[in-house]
C-alpha cells in the first residue's frame, strides 16, 4: 500500500562527530515502544551499527554491554529491561528463505527490532515503522554524516514529537548533556535525568493524551476519574506545593503544549530499603506529618501556572469514586474468568455510594492521590517536612484527606505489616486530635478503612488491564499484596455489606 503524505513525517540533522550519531541513537531509545520495527539504511560505513549499538546500550542502562556487529550471525537477541530488542544484519543476507531459517519469524512478542539493510526485505516491510538513513559527507569532514529520521503510518506523530523534544533540550540549553534513561512505572510520562557539568535537571515527557472512548455517557474513562490530560495540572500542583514549604521540584523550563519540562532532580533515595523493600520507620513517620501539616492547612481549589493561565482542581466525586471502584469488575473479576452480572453490578454500585457519603461529606483537601513508596523521596540534606520529595501529583483532586494516608500505609508496592500501619494511622489521628478540637476520630477511621478498601479495589483492577490490555503481566505479582490491604479493610465493621457482596461474588485470589 502506498504511503500518503499525512503518513509520513520526517526529519534531517546533521551528525558532525560520533557524538552527535550517539546523541540521536538516544532520542530514538526513547522514541521506540515494544514491538516497533526500526530500520537503519544508508551508506556502508555510515554509523548504522555505532548508533544500533549507544541504542541498546542505552536501553539496558549498560554503557558497557557488549554489542557486537551481528553481520556474520545476523540476528542478536538482548533481553532488555523494558522489552526484548532483536539486532539483525542482513548485509550478507542470501535470500529471504535464509531470514526465515533464522527464526525471524518467531521473534519474541513486543520486540523492538533493529534492522540493517532493509533494501534486502523491501518487500517485506510493514507500513508502520521507522527509518533512520545515514550517509556520509566526505567533502566536509571524515566523520560527518546527514541523518534523515522517518516515521511511515502509525509512527509517524511520534517522529513528529522526537524531533519537537530535540529543539525543546536544545533551547533549554542541555544540547550537550550527558542524558540517562530513569525506568517508568505503569504511566505513559518518561523522565531522563539529563548532567551537565555540575547541573543535574530532570526532563519530563508527559504528551497530552487524548480522550479515550466514552464508557459512560458520553465521557471517557478520563475525564470522569478526573486523570490529568497535559502537564498544566503538575505545573499548578508543583508551585502549589512548594508555595507551602513542600519539596516538589522546581520548574526551570516548560512547554505546555507538547508536554515537555524541566524540573528540579530531586535524586533517587527512597523511603524502602531491602529486598523486596520495607518501609523505614522514621522516614514514614516524617510522610505522615506531611500529610498532618498539609491537611491543617485552609486550601485553594485554584493555582497559578503561568501569566494568564490558571488550574483549578476537579473534586473527588462519586462518580469518580465508582467508576474507579469497578476497575475491579470490568478487569479484575474477568482476569478471574468471573463476570459481573447488571443486577450485581447495580448492588455493587449502591453499596460503594452508601459508604463513600462521608468521605464525600468530608472537608476537602489536596488529595495527591498516588502518596506512596514510588512517588515520595528522601531528602536528608534538607529539614523537618521538606525532607519528604513529592512526585506524580498531576491527578490531584479535591477530597478527603484519609485518601492519601490509606495510599501510604497500604502500598500497592510495598509489604507494610498490619502493626507500622496501625501505629502510623495512629500517629496521624492523635496528630489531628491535637490541632483540630473538632476532629472526630472515629469517623475518620471509617472513611479511612472505606476508601482504602476503594484503592485496593481500583488497583486490583489498574494492575489486571495493565497485563491483559497493555502486555504488563509484572504487576501481577502485587496482586496478592493488594488483596490482603483489601481483607484488612472489609474487616472494618462499617464495610459489612461490601464484605459480604466480595465473599459472594469475588473468587479466590489462588485461582490466578
């Protein structure tokens, strides 16, 4: 099939040195996504197997892995950590039979390929992938080379968005920075960590997402749960937190429209430690004055992000409420081989909006939303409170402040034993008992048990679509960890109709 020109987006650079080839293996690293084809043509000694190589380097977070040239075997396979990356050579190809005798049919599934001298397979191509086309330059300099980047079909928007990422660093002044891949968790932004000399800065890729389709009138799962589009709600909730004393990170550059920033690297320690990680005592207990400290305060529902712009927060509603909570129906109990019947999910429904009143009722506050182990970091150079780094807020919403204790002490990610969560929950409520006279302690704890049971529920569901829509079975590991915060929160004695309604049609965790 022919390409037409909407399919097709492109564009050249000039490679003065090695350095430069390297500079642009790195943009298209962070370009590629599991199962994307790249193929790299162009003049015999022009780079292809130098910029194949600083890619997958790269990607494995290896600057020494040994990638050797796979012209005599053909096909290299590298087990990265994001996703297998197959390297073929087909210079020396015989003919297409050879390529099949080699099992290039057979690749492993969600593979990034690599392919070099794809003139040999023309035929063979499928209509979305990228091209890298490399060709030296001799009456200018030994080592320079003309790069021309396409993207055909699918691809082509995100061709679009690496060159727009290329200009972005460039006019931030990082050109030349030594840039390093930092691992994503299940969300669609990227950070690198990009050095400079002594300068250290984060660049964050969050592009707008667009509206998925309707699931309940005639709105997108999105805009229902009240999930962040662009970056303009992290900006606002950046400079929210940090007008208050919190350690979220500056932001040096922005540019709204693509989606691009610049912020403060607030650096890697947590607050785990060990194998599988454990919470450290004191560096929670500082989490948990964090979340005291912020809820005492009186909170704008509206925040300034740039002249003339400003944000304002959506409220944790019911129907976002919900709609998370039958994460677990629409994702979970079908990863069970279960189903949920419309008179059941109806039930279910009426029970989650009898017990979310309170917490609906409750004053609002910030929610962060996802105040948990990968999100929260240690700043020991810094004191009291701002000891506690801030991250991924950009969902925050108005609502009730027990949300963002019960993402804490129940981590999705984390074993956090029933007597730290105990002794944490009460740290927090003699905290709020000793500032607000009117502090009903009781009620708290019910809202607390109800919506953690909520989290647990919705997270049950995110990490099932994340294996059986997305391709990320590594979540399913969590699930059992998930299960037992949701059993330790149906215990609460105010949950007694939910917990009948999940031990009537919610199977056994052991059937996964």
């Amino acid at each position: 099939m022919a390409l037409t020109k909407s399919e097709t987006s492109s564009f050249s650079v000039a490679l003065p040195d090695e350095h430069a080839t390297r500079r642009l293996a790195i943009d298209i690293a962070n370009t590629v996504e599991p199962g994307d084809l790249v193929t790299l043509s162009g003049d015999l000694g022009a780079g292809k197997t130098t910029l194949a190589r600083t890619l997958i380097r790269y990607l494995a977070d290896d600057p020494a892995l040994e990638v050797p040239s796979p012209t005599f075997t053909l096909m290299q396979l590298y087990e990265l950590p994001q996703f297998p990356l197959v390297h073929v050579d087909l210079y020396r190809l015989s003919g297409p039979a050879e390529l099949a005798e080699l099992g290039f049919d057979d690749l492993p599934e969600r593979a990034v390929v690599l392919l070099e001298w794809p003139d040999r397979v023309d035929h063979l191509l499928p209509p979305d992938r990228f091209d890298v086309s490399l060709t030296l330059a001799p009456k200018l300099k030994l080592e320079f080379r003309h790069a021309r980047v396409t993207g055909y079909g699918a691809l082509a928007p995100r061709v679009n968005r690496m060159a727009a990422v290329r200009h972005f660093i460039a006019e931030s002044g990082y050109s030349e920075a030594l840039r390093t891949r930092l691992r994503a968790d299940a969300s669609t932004r990227s950070y690198e960590r990009l050095a400079l000399g002594d300068k250290r800065v984060l660049l964050m890729s969050s592009p707008p997402r667009p509206d998925g389709p309707p699931v309940r009138g005639d709105k997108p799962y999105s805009a229902i749960a009240h999930l962040a589009d662009n970056v303009v709600p992290f900006v606002g909730m950046a400079n929210g937190l940090r007008q208050y004393g919190f350690s979220a990170p500056a932001i040096y550059q922005a540019d709204l429209g693509q989606g691009f920033l610049i912020i403060e690297d607030l650096g890697e320690e947590r607050l785990v430690a060990g194998d599988p990680p454990a919470p450290i005592a004191e560096r929670y207990e500082v989490a948990v004055d964090v979340l005291l400290a912020l809820h005492e305060r009186q909170l704008p529902d509206t925040l300034p992000v740039a002249p003339q712009l400003d944000y304002r927060i959506p409220a944790y509603d019911t129907d976002a409420f919900l709609i998370e909570a039958e994460l677990l129906l629409d994702w979970f109990l079908p990863r069970l081989n279960a189903a949920t019947p419309d008179t059941e999910r109806d039930s279910f429904r009426a029970i989650w909006r009898e017990l979310l009143q309170p917490a609906i009722d409750a004053p609002p506050t910030w929610v962060l939303r996802d105040f948990h182990s990968p999100n929260l970091l240690w700043l020991p150079q810094r004191s009291e409170l701002a000891q506690i780094g801030l991250l991924d807020f950009q969902d925050a919403v108005m609502g009730p402040p027990a949300y963002d204790l019960a993402s804490l002490l129940q981590d999705a990610r984390v074993d956090i034993s029933e007597e730290t969560e105990l002794a944490l929950l009460g740290q927090y409520v003699r905290g709020r008992s000793r500032r607000a006279a009117d502090f009903d302690a009781a009620q708290f704890i019910t809202i607390y048990a109800t919506l953690a049971a909520q989290r647990a529920s919705k997270i049950l569901g995110i990490f099932a679509r994340l294996d059986m829509r997305d391709g990320k079975p590594q979540y399913l590991r969590h699930l059992p960890r998930v299960w037992g915060y949701l059993q330790r929160a149906l215990s609460h004695p105010a949950l007694e109709a939910l917990n009948a309604w999940y031990i009537a049609h919610v199977p056994s965790l052991n059937t996964i």
